[in-house]
C-alpha cells in the first residue's frame, strides 16, 4: 500500500466566523464542503504549505493558531492524511480559484453542510474547542 497523500487545511477564524468552501463540480468530491488546503509539495514544511495554498487558493493572508489532530482518510482510490490548522485571517480580498462558493459561517451552522468525509474528524475536534 501507498503511503497516504499529505494534505493540510486551515480553520480561518475571522469576528467569530469560520470560513469553509465549496468545492466545484469539476473537482473530485464535486459540491462538498471542506477547509481550504492542499497538498505538502516536496521538502515544504506543513506550516509553509498551509500558507502557500491559501494564498494560491483564496488570494488571502492567514496567521496560524494552533495545530489539530491529524485525520488519516481512504477514499475509494486514495488514501490522505489531512492535516488541520486553526488559523487568522490576516489580510487580502477572497477569490476563488478552484473552489466554487465561500462562507463564513457562525461555528454552530458548520455542520449544516455537506462535508467531504475526511474534514468531518477535523470538523467535530474544531466544535469542541
């Protein structure tokens, strides 16, 4: 078996609200909501990743927080392991690259939504900070 894919995501926490996306009907996990992120590049730092990808992704700038629980995940051809950062918005203006909508969302609306399955650990540790 492959070792899994390293992947981080950010928790961007902005006046008492977190920002989630949608993802595109072209990606894989078509419509499903997730914390934007992406994949470690070779000899990136998880720390360096998670502020590449949001900036690439969502044109903003963020401070990280804190680090969660990782949540290793199999879906039916890959296997990942999402790393998870609670992180400030610091600055910049959101536009969307990849993804198809944004919110930001009061932490008790969160699990209103329709979660790609490997953010939901993240999502259920996040809710109970």
């Amino acid at each position: 078996m492959t070792n899994p894919i390293r992947v981080t995501c950010a928790i961007i926490v902005h006046k008492n609200k977190t920002l989630v996306v949608q993802r595109s009907k072209t990606m894989k996990l078509p419509l499903k909501w997730e914390f934007p992120g992406g994949k470690i590049d070779f000899g990136e730092t998880e720390e360096e990743c998670i502020l590449r990808e949001i900036k690439e992704e969502l044109n903003i700038n963020i401070d990280i927080v804190s680090r969660l629980t990782p949540s290793p995940h199999k879906y039916p051809n890959i296997s990942i392991e999402l790393i998870p950062f609670i992180a400030q918005f610091k600055n910049g203006s959101i536009s969307l690259t990849e993804h198809k909508k944004y919110l930001w969302l009061k932490k008790g609306n969160l699990t209103d939504l329709d979660w790609a399955e490997a953010d939901l650990p993240i999502l259920k540790e996040y809710l109970t900070l």
